[in-house]
C-alpha cells in the first residue's frame, strides 16, 4: 500500500489525466467533494455546500480543472441545473450554473470535455453550451435538437447523451432515432445521421 485515504463517502465516478506539470493525477467523486490523488499521497477538496454530490468526473490531458456534475439537494432527481469546476492546481472547487439563471437541467449523460479542454454541457433546451473552464463563462452555444427534451425519472431511460471524440461533439436524440455531430468549435452542427434505433448511451472509438 502506497497511500490510503478514508475521507471520500458515497465514492463514485473517477478521472485520470496528466497535469499541465505533467504529474499523474486521479480524482474520485465524492458526497461532499472530491478525493485527489497526486503520486504518492491524497487529499480531500470538500464542496462549497453542505450537501455537494459529484458522481462524475471529466478530464482533459494539460488542462488542471476536472468537470463534475453537481447535486445539492439529495432530494432532486436525475436532472441537474449546476456543474463543479474543480482545480486540482489551485485546490478548489467552483460551483457554475451554464444556464445563466434559466430553468434548464442536464444529467450525467450530458458532460464532456473538448479537445482543448472546454467544459461542455448539454442541456434540456436543446443547446450545447461551450464554457471556458478556468471561468465557467459561456464561450458559445450551440441549438442542437429542436423543442429540447424532458428529464426521464428512471436513469436508465434513453434520453440525450453527449460524446467528444477527435474534436466534434455527438449527440443523440433517442426520440428522432439520429445521432447529431457538432463542431463545437465552429459553432455549428456539421451533421446528422439517422441510426434507426432509440439510441441511450453511447461511446467512441478511434481508428
């Protein structure tokens, strides 16, 4: 044994990625925070609330900020309305709503990471939204399925799930049977394809 560390209740969701120092780090989702993992010893970065999920976690080799999903009330459901920007460099952790007040959710399936390490969100309105990780400000926004989309109940349930892979951003849209790619640094949606099934996850390969 290495390291050991006790402090990460509910531990769920996991990153790796390299630092801009080019250090190896880990971090684990946690109740009320996040663990991080530097080499040979860990730490516990705690939530700005009392109550502070993030059960996911989304990384980008370079980049020090870790994107999480974020829950504060143990009651809600699957459908989520603020994002943690956790910097391991600086040791803290930022709570960010990407809807700029509005009555908009995502859940876990609607995160990733750009290329260049962009915090991506995709919400029930329908729009994937650029945001600067460092900030959490919005560097563009992009309407992607018309008429948006509700919150199922059930987890399992097909509903919008959002993959990064080689600088575009997919899309699926279980209730049109297509599958959408987006330049989300361009700004606009390049293509979309019709798959002929309810897609639910969804995951990528190179090559």
């Amino acid at each position: 044994e290495i390291t050991a560390n006790d402090e990460c209740p509910g531990v769920h969701g996991e990153t790796a990625f390299e630092s801009s120092g080019g250090d190896d780090v880990i971090v684990l989702g946690c109740d009320d925070g996040v663990l991080v993992f530097h080499g040979d010893h860990a730490h516990k970065l705690a939530s700005p609330d009392e109550v502070g999920r993030i059960g996911n976690a989304f990384s980008t080799d370079g980049n020090d900020v870790v994107l999480g999903d974020y829950k504060n009330d143990p009651e809600a459901g699957l459908g989520l309305s603020q994002v943690a920007l956790v910097d391991t460099a600086t040791e803290t952790i930022a709570v960010v709503d990407p809807f700029g007040g509005a009555d908009e959710q995502y859940t876990w399936r609607g995160l990733a990471r750009g290329a260049a390490g962009e915090a991506l969100v995709f919400g029930t309105d329908g729009v994937l939204r650029v945001l600067d990780p460092a900030t959490g400000d919005e560097v563009r926004s992009i309407p992607v399925i018309d008429g948006g989309w509700t919150v199922p109940e059930e987890w399992q349930s097909p509903h919008p799930a959002l993959l990064e892979l080689e600088g575009m951003a997919y899309v699926t849209d279980p209730a049109s049977e297509t599958i959408h790619i987006v330049d989300y640094a361009g700004g606009e949606v390049w293509k979309s394809v019709e798959v002929g099934k309810a897609t639910n996850e969804i995951a990528g390969v190179t090559g």
